[in-house]
C-alpha cells in the first residue's frame, strides 16, 4: 500500500488499571510492546484499553482478566484494520 504522507502512522495507547484498595493507575505509551508489558507486570479486578488512531476515532473497552485485554488489543491493532484506518 502506498502511503498518502510523509508522516509516520501513529497509534496512542491507553491502558487503565482499577483495583479495590488502590487508586485507579493511567498509562499512556505510543509501543503496543511497552502496553504489554504493563499488562503482564500489573494486578487488577478490571483492565481498560483504548487505542486511539486519530483524535476522533478510538477503540475502548473494559474487560475482567489479563487474557482477554490481550485478545482487544490484538484485534484493536490487526494490521488489515490499520491499513484501512490508515488509507482512510
């Protein structure tokens, strides 16, 4: 595919922890691997995910366990959907 601009594609990543006898923690990286290892080195009840792809257009969700936040964030970032955000 060819690319319309010069400028890099870039992703923002939000990754948001809430524990009952903690303060909910916010992290905010551009490096799908820095989410992930946030994700394996962090404990909680509920997990939040948001990938924005541009300043109107995200994806979101809150999930219970480790496994399936993985699972969005893959599916947030398959490169068909990239590719078509990207050409959009």
């Amino acid at each position: 595919m060819k690319r319309h601009t010069n400028r890099k594609f870039r992703l923002g990543f939000t990754l948001k922890l809430r524990s009952t006898h903690e303060n909910p923690q916010e992290y905010h990286r551009q490096i799908k691997s820095r989410i992930l290892d946030l994700i394996e080195a962090n404990s909680a009840e509920k997990y939040g995910i948001k990938v924005t792809y541009r300043p109107d257009l995200v994806n979101e969700g809150w999930y219970n366990n480790k496994k399936d936040l993985i699972f969005a964030l893959n599916a947030f970032t398959e490169k068909t959907l990239l590719d078509e955000i990207e050409s959009w």
